[in-house]
C-alpha cells in the first residue's frame, strides 16, 4: 500500500479519543488535520492528487498520506451529506477508510468529568447525558460507513496507539485486514467486534491452582487445552464457519474484519482460540492479526 494515496478519515463521539488518535497517526507520517469542514475534503483530495504528480520542493508538505478529523463540530447537514461526499472520494485515486472511535457512555461521562471539558454540544437546555446520546445520532451518516470501529472504553492512550499500529500502519495491502482478538466476557463484549464466539463452556484452567498464574499463550495452557476434546471439536468448528463465510466478506470489499472470542476473563480459552485461529488462517489472508484485550499491549 505504500504507493498508494492513503486517506484516514477519523470520526467518533467526543471524548472518544479521537485527537489521541490523529496525533499517533502524524507521528507515523500522516499528514494530519483537525476538525476539517467536511465541505472541503474532496478540494483537499484533488490538492493531493495533483500534487502527486510533481517533485515536492524543500518546504512543501506531502498529501499522499493524510488522517482528517471530522466529527459533531460539523454542521449538521455536512455531516447528512457524508456518504455522498466520500462516495465521490473513493471514485478517486485515494484508498479512503473511515475510522470510527466510541466507548461507552458511561466512560465518556468520566472522561469529561475528570477533564472538565465542555461537550461541544452541551448548551443551557441540553445536559451531558443527553448530549452523547444526540451525538450518536447526529454521527450516524458516519459510524454506518466506518471501514473500522474501535472500543476504547477500556484502552489507555499506549494502548489505543498500539491498536492504531497493529490495525492501521501495519496494513501492508489493500486486502481485507483480519484480527482475531480475544476478550472477557465480565469486562463485555467488544463493541468493534464484526463476530463473537463464546468458548465459556470448554474445560476452564482457571479452576487449576496450577495453572491459573499462566494465560493461553504458555505452554501449560496450550498442553491443557489441546489435550481435551471439546476444545477440539469447538476449534474445528469456528475454523470451517471462518473458512465458509470470510471470503465472502472480502469480496465485499470489507477493509476490516474483527472475530472476537470471549471467555469469562480473557486470559485462557479465548487466548488459546484465538491464537490457534490465527495460525489457521494466516495462509489464507495476507493480513492477519491477532490482539488480547484483557493481556497487556506492548509496542
């Protein structure tokens, strides 16, 4: 993908992370704006398109790859118009993915609480609550267009620029990028996940006090889960479902797929599964990759 025009379009409900987002994408080389109005993006694209056809001088930034922030700061009817404006982008030489960020609003209550930001929709008749419930609303033109959706209720910044890495810069092609990411069902379910397998009822090594201390990458937890049957049989299963039904999610031109498999803490089974599944279907898409999201993240 490194040759081609590259355009992150970057949305989600304040407080978000959105800006957290924007900066780790120009810190891996994207040109990147803030709050664009969506009436101007297809000039920005024409500017970059003709700007690939000549040599850059010394102070002139790069276009070719660009992250732009475009959320409920917009007007209301930008943002009704957005399908349209993006469908006429990608009928460009861009490669345009939308990139939808949004937590929980219990978490999003607390982040500006503890921030003391005003929500760019709050006024005299219109509290916080009700703010992020209308901001989903007005949002929707957007998040039903979002080539990737990420959760980060539960993710630290270190956590949400490890994501970005793993998902976005690590894309090496324009085929479709497929994480198996393995989660616990106690902290919920992910609201990014496009397939939820629920591994709850295989044999539990938690309940062995040995065992416990490890997590389904360890060779004791691989011994333990490979040498019972169900957990076999439930492998092949998920494996033949995978095989049948993703191929045609990529003939859809889908740019991301998440198969999220939770237990009930997400340090044993779903680790397991989804580290097998991994290595399944590694062969079969040439972007496969693989996230614990109750295991720590390291860049």
């Amino acid at each position: 993908m490194e040759d081609e025009m590259r355009l992150i379009i970057i949305s989600g409900r304040s407080g978000s992370g959105k800006s957290a987002a924007l900066n780790i994408l120009e810190d891996l080389g994207f040109y990147c704006i803030d709050n664009l109005p969506l009436g101007l993006l297809p000039a920005l694209t024409e500017q970059a398109q003709k700007q690939k056809h000549h040599l850059l001088a010394d102070n002139e930034v790069s276009l070719q790859r660009m992250a732009v922030s475009i959320d409920a700061r917009n007007v209301a009817q930008d943002i009704s118009l957005f399908p349209t404006i993006l469908n006429s982008i990608e009928h460009g030489p861009f490669d345009a993915e939308v990139l939808y960020l949004d937590a929980n609003k219990e978490t999003l209550m607390q982040r500006f609480s503890s921030t003391r930001r005003r929500h760019p929709l709050t006024d005299n008749d219109t509290s916080l609550d009700e703010a992020i419930e209308s901001e989903q609303d007005l949002l929707h033109p957007i998040s039903d267009l979002a080539d990737l959706n990420l959760d980060t209720t539960h993710l630290s910044v270190h956590d949400l620029r490890s994501l970005i890495k793993l998902r976005i810069s690590n894309r090496q092609s324009s085929d479709m990028a497929l994480l198996f990411q393995s989660f616990g069902f106690k902290h919920g379910i992910p609201i990014d996940a496009d397939v939820v397998f629920d591994v709850r009822n295989l044999p539990n090594p938690y309940w062995d006090p040995n065992l416990r201390q490890f997590t389904g990458r360890d060779p004791q937890i691989i011994k333990f889960l490979e040498s019972e049957p169900l957990v076999q049989e439930m492998l092949a299963d998920i494996n033949q479902y995978l095989k049948k039904w993703l191929p045609s999610f990529q003939q859809a031109n889908r740019s991301y797929m998440t198969v999220a498999i939770g237990c009930t803490g997400g340090h044993h089974r779903s680790v397991f599964i989804a580290e097998a599944l991994t290595k399944l279907f590694v062969e079969q898409f040439e972007n496969v990759q693989i996230r614990h999201r109750e295991l720590p993240i390291y860049d």
